[in-house]
C-alpha cells in the first residue's frame, strides 16, 4: 500500500516540478550606455544606490548602509556602470533578483497603485467622514434650536439638589459663595404681570 501511495504522489508530484519556472535569472542585456570612470562613475554609483533598499537594513539605501550586503550591492552597480550599464537596466538587474521591494521609489504599476493612491484615498475618506460628522452636528443643533422639545428633558433642574445630604450641602454653600444666594437657595424668578 505504500509503495503505490508513494508512486500516486511521485506522479502527482512530476507536473509541478516540470511547470515550475526555473529559478536562475535571465542574463541582463546588453549595456545601452557608454562604460564610466573616474569622479563620474562615484557619483553615478551613490545616485543608484540611493534608489536601492539594502536587504539587511530595509530603512536605509544601498548608498547610506553600513552592512556588507549594502557594500556589495554598489559594488555591483558601480561595476555594471563601469561596463556601460544605464540606470534602468541595474534596477531591473536588482529587481530581478530581490523583488519590487529592493526599490526606495517603487514604479506605479500593478499593486503599487495601492501604496502610491492608498494614502491620498484614505485622507479623503477621512475628510469626507469628518464633512458627514459637522454637518450631521450641526443639523441636529439646528432642530434642537427651532424644537426646544426636542432639547434633552433629563438635565437637572436649578432647583434640584442632590439626593446626599452632605453633597445637597455642599452644593448650597457652593451656590451661596458663586451666587450670593441665602443658604443656596436660588431667588424665586419675578413676575412680569404688575
């Protein structure tokens, strides 16, 4: 029995292994540029590794890190600059081997649309939330004060005191000090009729 599970999952396992992409690299093309040297070929290299992610550090450029991976990597681009390599065709060489993310400044194709408008469509739906909040505020504000029955009727009175009597005491000598109110006890409103 397990001779013929191992010979089920050999065959199961044959087209996987033949449909799998290979995994070496396709060779670069050909340079595009003429080769560089000397106080140019320094400041093309810093300027490439600027736009290279070290692996290592992942916060720093190839040009910034102290790692040796970083080191190997602008060794390699100031190699490729020196056979005459342009910009494009080293990014897509390092691409190639470490993925979209070796980039600082990621092209806007396919999924990376998303981190480029991500940003602007969340602060536009958090700007359209806020519009949505002060309007809805203001127009219950606006009810409240053409319906004064509409206005909040669980509010204490000005008469009310509390149901503690050392708390009901103290908010008659608060009233009495703030007020000037006898034994904080508000004054009966006059009455307009005379």
């Amino acid at each position: 029995m397990s001779r013929l599970a191992l010979a089920l999952l050999a065959l199961a396992a044959v087209p996987a292994v033949a449909a799998a992409p290979t995994t070496a690299a396709p060779a670069i093309e050909a340079p595009r540029s003429r080769p560089l040297s000397g106080p140019e070929l320094d400041a093309r290299t810093n300027d490439i590794g600027a736009l290279l992610r070290c692996p290592v550090c992942q916060g720093l450029s190839v040009a910034d890190s102290p790692s040796s991976m970083a080191r190997n990597m602008k060794t390699e681009v100031r190699d490729k600059l020196a056979a005459g390599y342009d910009q494009e065709q080293i990014l897509a060489s390092f691409e190639r081997s470490y993925g979209e993310f070796v980039r600082l400044d990621p092209p806007m194709r396919g999924v990376n649309w998303l981190v480029w408008l991500g940003p602007l469509a969340g602060l536009v739906a958090g700007g359209a939330a806020v519009a949505w909040a002060l309007k809805r505020s203001s127009r219950n504000a606006a009810a409240e004060a053409t319906d004064p029955a509409s206005a909040p009727s669980d509010l204490p009175s000005r008469d009310t005191l509390p149901a503690d009597a050392r708390l009901a005491g103290a908010v008659r000598r608060a009233r009495e000090l703030a007020y000037g109110w006898p034994d904080g006890i508000p004054p009966k409103p006059r009455s307009s009729a005379s």
